[in-house]
C-alpha cells in the first residue's frame, strides 16, 4: 500500500513539471517586453526612492498640510456664513434715534480684584500669584466703537504708599470684551439670593507673576495700581455712508473695515457682517428704521480666549471677532441702511488708579469704576399686575420701585386670616431655591409677597386671597435746585429734602421718591458701604462726610410729587395649591 502510494506521488510530479516549465517560459517572455521592462525599471526605481531621505522630507511635508487642512476646514465651513464659533446669539434692534452716545466719565477708575479665579487653588504653583485689573467698556458694537487700547506704566503700592515692585510691561486690550459681575448694591430682587449681581461689559487684564520676575522682583500683594490708560478718542463723521439692500452683496470699505451685506433666505431678510480693524471703524446710525425683527451674533476667529498660530498666520494677529446681523424687515424694507464711520486719536491718561470694591465703598472721594443704571423708575400704573400662574403655594409680584413707595398693597378679603403683602429684598437661600426664577425685566423691582404677619408664613394652600393695589391718580417727577460739584459722583445730604433723608428707613423708600439722572437722564444706582445687603437701609448709603456715592455722575435730581391723590385702584383674586390629600 505504501509503495502504491509514493508511486502516485511520483507520477503527479511528474505530471507538473512541464507545466511548471512552460510558465517560466512564459514568465521569461513577458518580461522581455519594452513594457515590462519599462514597469520593472519603474518598480527598482520607486524601491530606492522610497530609502531617499528626500522621500522622508517631502511625505512629512505632505502629512503637515494635510493635518493643517482637516483643522482649518471646520473652522472655515461653507454657505452664507460661518457660525461654528459664534458665542453670542441674543435679540438685536436697529439703533432708533432717542439711543444716545454712551456716556465717558470725567475721572475713569478701574477695579482691582485680588487672587481673581481662585488662583491661589488651581492656577499652575509657577503662577499662582495673580491679580486682575478691570476698567469698565463704554462703546457699542452696534453704534460707536470701544475705545480702550492697553495699559502701560504699572505701579503697585502697598497699604503705607510705599510702592512695591513692578515689572516693566504694557498691557493690550482683549480683543473683545467680557461679562463682568458686578453687586447690585439696591438689591430689590434678584435671581439667586447667593450671587445678586449684575453682568457688566468690561476690559479684563490679568498679570501673572511666574519666575521670570523672581527673585529681582519678588511678588507683594498690593493694596491699589496706578497705571496710564491708552485708549482712542472716537470722532464721528457727519455724513453718513450707505449700505445698499439689493438682491445681490453689497460692501463698504474703509480702510481696513468692511461692512457687507447679503439677501437671505427669505424675502426682506439681510445678512450684515461687521469686520471692523485699524483706526477707522463702520456702525450702524441710528434712525427711524421699518418694523424688523433681528439677531446679532459674535464670529471669533478662533475662540472667544485666544487665537491659534494658524489663524494669527492666515488673519493677521490683530484679527477682530465679526459682528453678525441677520435682519428680516416686516413690510417694505428700506432700500439702505445708514453706517456711521468713526475715526479717532490715540490719548494717554496717566494715573489712573484702580481701587479694590471695599476701599471703593469705603472712600467717597475715590469715583465708581461702574455706570450702573437704577432701572424702573417710571409712574405707569400696571393695568394687569405681573402674576405668576394660580395654583401655586406662594404669591408675589413685582412693582417699580417708583410706585413702591407711593402706592399702596393691601388684602381686601382671604380665607386664612392675619395676611399682609410685604417688600422682601432678600431671602434665605434654602427658601428661594423654592420660588421660580426672575425673568431679567423683573431685576431691580421690589418684589412684593403676601406673607403672614409674623413674616414667617409664605407657603399657603386651600386658600383664596383677593388683593388690591391702589396709586394716586396724578403723579410727576419735579426737578430739584442742583449745582454739580467738582466730584459728580458725589451728592452732599444738604442738597436733598430734609423729611425724606430718614437714617433708619429702608433704602428704597429714599431711592423711590427722589431719582439721580446723568447727562442721558437715566437714573443712577446709588453706592453701598457694604456690599450683599439683605434689607438696605438709607444709612447703608450715606458716608461719614456727609454725602451720597453714585454709580455714574449726576446732572440732576428730581422728586416724585403727588398731583393728584385721588385713588385708581386695582383688584384680583389668587387661588393657592390646593393641599394634596395622603
């Protein structure tokens, strides 16, 4: 059997082995072809190419660009615009022609903050001793330009004066301005009773003291910095420029500023983007404009922090972010919008100081780094007061803080006794996790809740409460005798009405009945000696020379005076959460 078997294996040897030749041949032949010969020349040559170290070079070089091209394609995109980085997206109206120009101080200030975002926990230990220095923005993106550009010629001090070493540098402004927390120091509502602030646009300058300055200039905490501000004083050409709303793009060019517009999708929809760079920049004029709805939207180049080398490259380092407009007319829109172009000269302000907020409460010669406004000062008597849905188990609502000291709340008729509406600036923090958060219209009103009269009760259920607010029927704003001082901010005691600068009082009863308005007319908040007050009372505003501090400078004072006593009054009736049964 076995011999049977090698013969087989033999005789199918035997039979391959002519195959096996005539393939060589064939092989052999095929090779001698001018073709083959030229692929197999090919082949050896692209075999030592590929061990060439210019071969190594050139496929980095290729990888690189590929690797540069898969970054800047997302960020670059497609269509219309490009809205991969926008950081803002909020309601935008076309400047009317009552929005005046935003008001420069006489004296700027800045604002101190020490170990701002915590830097002593989490920064890196090489840079753990930091600061920031803040000063206040008082452009528009939409009608004029900011106008800081950096700050130069530092100098910290130490609580004596004596000053302290400071590293020579200078300072550049950041590119676009960010949200700056600020104490409302009239707290009459707000969303969360930890944090009652408000976002304020300001310039941040951080300084970190790593160990380049060590040890010829160890780092000391200082108490206040003097620094020289340069900033760009705007100047308004008078004719205007004209940006055309047609079925195709339009542009207008300035300079290094452009400003273009697109149609949209829809008919009477525009799409207006702002690049302003260099020294003369486009914005919008204000005027009387058709009834339009609009959005604005904030395009970076690379991030809202900081650019990246690729796009410093390609944009240049002093890429601006894009203001994006996207305007929809409801009837006829206008052939043109009206652009203002401005230009301006670089100024230097030297010593300006920046204090930090408890030495700016507690120093009235020192000016507010802040313009804050003390809004709902207006006499209109609401028609329908601002409740929340029925069927809850608490009850407020919310007046202007003008009507708060004139007008009156009261319970007419309730099915639990011993009932009584209440101002109440703040609450505890576990108790106002329980109420619903404030829509910003409602900020700076008195909030108003229907409490028991031990000031304890607020939850109720199972019960009906109607209510009634009654106002004077005549009641108008009288312009008080007022000379402005060489400190604006400042507003001596003498000055106001004796009777109603009452110590002990709470604040909004003093705030409510006599406005503070600046050159624009808008009502000034007031400067508390201590900031996060639960129930403000008017001697938590007078400082011990006699004088009350401003976030602004006023121009005139006016008092509420009652034309007319004469009641209007109105009426409802609120149903609590019915109690649920076990």
């Amino acid at each position: 059997m076995g011999n049977f078997s090698l013969s087989r294996v033999a005789f199918i040897g035997n039979l391959d082995a002519p195959r096996k030749a005539w393939k060589r041949r064939r092989m052999q032949d095929a090779s001698s072809t001018p073709i083959a010969q030229l692929r197999n020349r090919i082949v050896v040559r692209l075999q030592k190419e590929l061990r060439t170290r210019r071969f190594v070079v050139v496929s980095l070089i290729t990888i690189g660009w590929l690797v540069a091209l898969l970054v800047v394609a997302p960020r670059e995109g497609h269509g219309l615009f490009d809205s991969t980085h926008t950081a803002v997206y909020e309601p935008f109206q076309l400047p009317s022609p009552a929005i005046g120009e935003p008001l420069q101080p006489t004296a700027l200030a800045g604002t101190l903050r020490l170990h701002a975002g915590f830097g002593h926990v989490y920064s890196n230990p090489a840079r753990r001793d930091w600061f920031e220095l803040l000063l206040p923005a008082y452009g528009n993106n939409a009608l004029m330009p900011e106008s800081i550009l950096a700050i130069e010629n530092l100098r910290l001090f130490n609580a004596d004066g004596t000053q302290l070493c400071t590293p020579a540098l200078r300072l550049d402004a950041p590119q676009r301005l960010l949200p700056v927390g600020i104490d409302a120091d009239l707290a009459l509502s707000q969303e969360l009773a930890e944090y009652p602030t408000r976002a304020m646009p300001a310039h941040r300058f951080e300084l970190f003291w790593t160990p380049v300055y060590s040890p010829a200039c160890a780092y000391r905490e200082p108490a206040w910095v003097l620094a020289d501000v340069l900033r760009k004083v705007p100047i308004a050409h008078e004719e205007p420029l004209w940006l055309v709303l047609a079925d195709e793009e339009s542009v207008v060019r300035v300079g290094d500023s452009h400003i273009t517009a697109r149609p949209g999708a829809l008919p009477g929809e525009w799409w207006v983007e702002v690049v302003n760079r260099g020294k003369q920049t486009l914005h919008f004029k204000p005027d009387d404009y058709p009834a339009h709805q609009a959005w604005h939207r904030v395009r970076y180049a690379h991030s809202p922090g900081y650019d990246s080398v690729w796009d410093r490259l390609m944009r240049g380092k002093d890429f601006l972010a894009a203001d994006m407009y996207q305007l929809r007319f409801e009837g006829t829109p206008p052939a043109h919008l009206p652009i203002r172009l401005w230009s301006g000269k670089e100024e230097r302000l030297t010593d300006v100081r920046f204090s930090t907020d408890d030495q700016q409460r507690s120093v009235s010669s020192l000016p507010s780094t802040w313009h804050l406004p003390l809004a709902h000062t207006g006499l209109d008597m609401p028609t329908q007061l601002p409740l929340q849905a029925q069927g809850r188990e608490y009850h407020e609502l919310f007046l202007p803080i003008s009507l708060s000291a004139v007008c009156q709340l009261r319970v007419v008729s309730s099915q639990q006794p011993l009932l009584r509406w209440r101002a109440v600036q703040r609450l505890p923090a576990d108790d106002y996790r329980r109420y619903s958060v404030l829509p910003p219209e409602q900020l700076d009103q008195v909030r108003w809740e229907l409490q028991g009269s031990d000031g304890e009760l607020r939850f109720l259920h199972d019960a009906e409460v109607e209510s009634e607010l009654s106002c004077p029927t005549g009641m108008a704003w009288q312009v008080l005798p007022y000379q402005v001082g060489e400190t604006p901010w400042l507003v001596a005691v003498g000055a106001l009405p004796s009777a109603l600068v009452q110590p002990e009082q709470p604040a909004r009863e003093l705030f409510g009945r006599l406005r503070f308005l600046d050159a624009n007319g808008q009502a000034l908040m007031p400067v508390a000696r201590s900031a996060d007050l639960d129930e403000p009372l008017v001697e938590d505003f007078l400082f011990p020379d006699g004088v009350f501090k401003f976030h602004g400078e006023v121009r005139r004072i006016e008092q509420l005076t009652t034309l007319d006593s004469t009641p209007r009054t109105v009426r409802w009736t609120y149903r609590f959460m019915q109690q649920e049964s076990n």
